[in-house]
C-alpha cells in the first residue's frame, strides 16, 4: 500500500500533464505555421501567376504560363521563378541573360561560332588603333563604318563621366547586335539556308501591320517607333553617319524577328505589351513593325548636325503613342457608359 495521502496527485503525474500539453501546444503551433505557409504560397502564386508563352490556336494570342522555375533553388527557386516570371520583360532579359552565358560555352565548343565574334574582335581592334596611330585613310574609314567599329568611343548622353559610360555601354549593345547579326548570317549559310528569307518575311509583315486606318494600332506603331529612336541613339552614342550601321544591323534583325514567329526580341515586345496575361501576336507585330520603321527613320536623322535628334523624336513618338492610347481608352469607357 502507499503511503500517499488521499487527494494528493502523484509526483510522476505531475510532470507528465505538463510535458503532455506542451507536446500538443507544439504540435498546434506546428499545424499554423503550415497553414500560414499554404497560405502565402497561395498568395505569392496568385500575385506572380506568371509563366512561359504558350500559343493559342483559336484566338491567336499567346497565355502565360506558370512553369518558369529555378530547380537549383528547390520551393524558394519556383516562388523566385514565379516573381521573374509575372514581370515578363524582365523574365525575359533574365533567360536572355542566362542563355548569352551558356551561349558562350557552348561556342567554345562549336568554332563555327566562336570563329566570326574572335574575327570580328580582331578587326575591331586593328580598326580602333589605327587612326590613334594617325592612320585613317579612306579604306580604314569605310571598314569602321561598316563594321561599326567606333561604337562606345564616342560619349553618350550626359556629362563627361556619364556620357563615356552611356557612350560605351550603347557601343557594346550595338556591336553585340551587329555581331549576331553576322554570326546568324554565317550559320544560315553554314546550314544551307537563305539567311534573307525571314527577313524577306518581316518587311512584308511590316507592311502589313501598319494599318494608319485602325488608330489603336497608329498607338503601336509610334511607340514602337518611338523605342527604336532612343534605342538607335543609345547605341550610336552621338548620332552621326559614322554610327549608322548600328541602326542598319538592329533593323535587320528587326525584320529577322518580325518575319520569323519565335525570337528573343519578339519574346521581349510581347512580353511589354501583355494584357492580363495575354500576348496579341497582332500588338506584337504592330510594335516591331514600328520599331523597323524608327530603325530606317533613324538613318537620316543622323545627318541632322545635332547628335541627339533621335532621342528627342524618339520621346516624341512615346508621349504621342500613350496619349493616343489613354484617348482611345477614354474614348471606349464613355460609349460603354
């Protein structure tokens, strides 16, 4: 028998109730935090809801989906991937990026594409040294020209520390684009194929597009036209005959894209002009017929002595497109009121 009094709990029970509502404590504070978490999750999802273009048969646009994810980084990788992805521009310019550098990896291993950028690399430097020698006689400037050699030696917009910064990174962009330019010449030729056919394909698209009598689609144009301008100017540094070929390779490739139904840039322009989600492939088109448009346009403002004519009707164009948008928009609430 124990000699425990009546109405006295044992020791041992004593410190099991505690133990045991602790136990029960943590496992509700457990189930919370989960549900807290589904909870987030479900509102990261819906907030970020972006993905990949998928084309639509019936209504000819294209949905965003919800598939981009980082499987290095596991759960965190598919929210990251979500956040990159509902901000589809930059989603873009993010696997741009990722691709530029597997790119050049993989031309490491494929000299049919390294061979041209290291040639090209070659040229440039020969043709940036000479006239520092006192050596520019008319062959060498014609190569420059043609080869868009001067590209970043001459400043951009800005003082003297930001215009050498804007003036390089423009001339980098702009010999990145003539480089692809010929290096997507060169393996259509190495592939047997007509490096002109697509864009063959974009001029006429181009022409088709640009229907003046649809004023959404004047909207389009002029912004698209718009971006051109400055973009051209940007990569030119100060606009001049000299940094025209900047504007010839972009308009090339341009039309490379508008003729073709799949590309970074046109990945890039539907991207920007999406709606809910949806990319018109008609918007898209519109645009890039516009920015073909600005890139010619571009060439003979450079004859214009001021260096920066094209940025000013490049921002022209813009103020222009989004004033005819938001006019028409008021426009289509006031019927439907």
């Amino acid at each position: 028998m124990s000699n425990q009094p009546q109405g006295q709990e044992s020791p041992r029970l004593q410190t099991a109730a505690p133990a045991q509502e602790e136990t029960v404590k943590t496992a509700q504070n457990t189930r919370s935090a989960s549900q807290t978490t589904k909870k987030a999750a479900s509102a990261v999802s819906q907030i970020t809801g972006g993905g990949t273009f998928n084309a639509s048969s019936s209504t000819g646009a294209m949905t965003l989906g919800n598939n981009f994810r980082i499987p290095a980084l596991g759960a965190a990788g598919g929210v990251a991937g979500g956040v990159i992805q509902a901000l589809s521009p930059f989603k873009v310019l993010f696997s741009g990026a990722i691709g530029a550098v597997k790119g050049i990896g993989a031309a490491f291993k494929d000299k049919k594409k390294w061979i041209p950028a290291f040639i090209l690399a070659v040229i440039w430097t020969f043709l940036i040294l000479l006239p520092a020698l006192g050596i520019n006689p008319i062959p060498v400037r014609f190569l420059s020209w043609l080869t868009f050699a001067q590209g970043g030696i001459r400043g951009g917009i800005g003082g003297a520390v930001l215009g050498t910064m804007t003036g390089f990174l423009g001339g980098v962009l702009g010999k990145m684009i003539f480089a692809g330019l010929i290096t997507s010449f060169i393996m259509a030729l190495a592939h047997k194929q007509n490096p002109f056919k697509s864009i063959g394909g974009g001029v006429g698209r181009m022409f088709s597009a640009s229907n003046f009598k649809e004023k959404n689609g004047i909207s389009y144009l002029l912004t698209g036209a718009g971006i051109a301008f400055i973009g051209y100017n940007f990569m030119a540094g100060t606009a001049s005959f000299s940094g025209t070929m900047a504007g010839i390779a972009a308009l090339l490739l341009t039309l490379k894209s508008l003729g073709s139904d799949a590309g970074f840039l046109r990945d890039l322009v539907g991207g920007l002009f999406a709606k809910n989600k949806m990319v018109n492939t008609q918007t898209v088109n519109t645009v890039l017929a516009g920015m073909a448009s600005g890139f010619a346009l571009s060439l003979p403002l450079s004859v214009i002595p001021w260096a920066y004519t094209p940025y000013v009707a490049g921002v022209l164009m813009l103020i222009a497109g989004l004033v005819l948008k938001i006019g028409l928009k008021n426009n289509k609430k006031a019927v439907a009121t």
